[in-house]
C-alpha cells in the first residue's frame, strides 16, 4: 500500500537558546553570548497557534503569542519561534523582588532566547500490508 498526505503539521525539530547578560538601562552586554541548550527535539501541532500552545507548555513560558514569542524567517526560508525572558542567576524568570532590584543594578540578569526551528511537512496517513506485518512475524487478526 501507498502513503496519501492528507493534511500538513507543524513540527518544532531544533532548539538553542542563548543568554546574555542583560544591564538594566544599557541592554545586552558584549561578549557576554553563550550558548544554554543545543539539542534536536520533536514537537507536532495541526496549526501553529498550537505548535507554539505545546512548545510553552512542555518549556513553561508564556502561551499568549504577544507575550515574548517573535517569529523570524531566515534568507533561506527557515522558519523559527523564538520565546525571550529575563532569567536569574539559576536560570529561571525573574520575580518581581528581582526585577525590582535588576532595575536598582543590585543583581546581574540574563537575556534567554529559546529559539525553536520550524518545519511544515505532510502528515502522511499509510496503511501497512497484512503481508507486511506478517513477514516481521507479527499475527495478522
């Protein structure tokens, strides 16, 4: 039997995320840049509305587009969301004591982008032979 596309998914298949030390008044400091997380995921979604509803449940970030999620298209039609927040020394959101006192330059605060690669592809619905399952030994009801 034949695979048939009957509808596209959406599918998170890449994600970095960076930090830089972010100066309360003078923005993302030089040569501060490193790398936090490289690694090859695989997140689907029917639509991107809900690529991106799964991607900030699973990373715990916010699920309003308009809230820290910016879309970027690269010169080669790579597409990728990107979520940014502040985080603390630990790596997590600030709170709101710590805002107050990255305001006042009491603590050092850091810039994450989360940058997800996008891919659109055919979601394939395929019928696997009974001949097929039965030459892997699997019994055929």
């Amino acid at each position: 039997m034949t695979a048939t596309t009957t509808a596209f998914k959406y599918r998170a298949v890449y994600l970095s995320a960076d930090t830089e030390e972010d100066k309360w008044g003078d923005g993302c400091q030089p040569g501060t840049r490193c790398c936090k997380m490289d690694q090859k995921i695989s997140v689907e979604s029917d639509s991107l509305k809900g690529l991106l509803e799964t991607l900030a449940q699973e990373w715990g970030f916010s699920e309003e587009p308009s809230d820290g999620w910016i879309m970027m298209r690269n010169h080669d039609d790579t597409v990728r969301l990107i979520y940014q927040q502040n985080e603390n020394a630990d790596g997590h959101p600030l709170t709101d004591s710590e805002r107050e006192r990255w305001k006042k330059n009491e603590i050092k605060v850091w810039l994450a982008d989360y940058s997800f690669t996008v891919e659109k592809a055919p979601a394939e619905t395929f019928i696997i032979g009974d001949d097929e399952a039965e030459s892997i030994g699997l019994e055929v009801s």
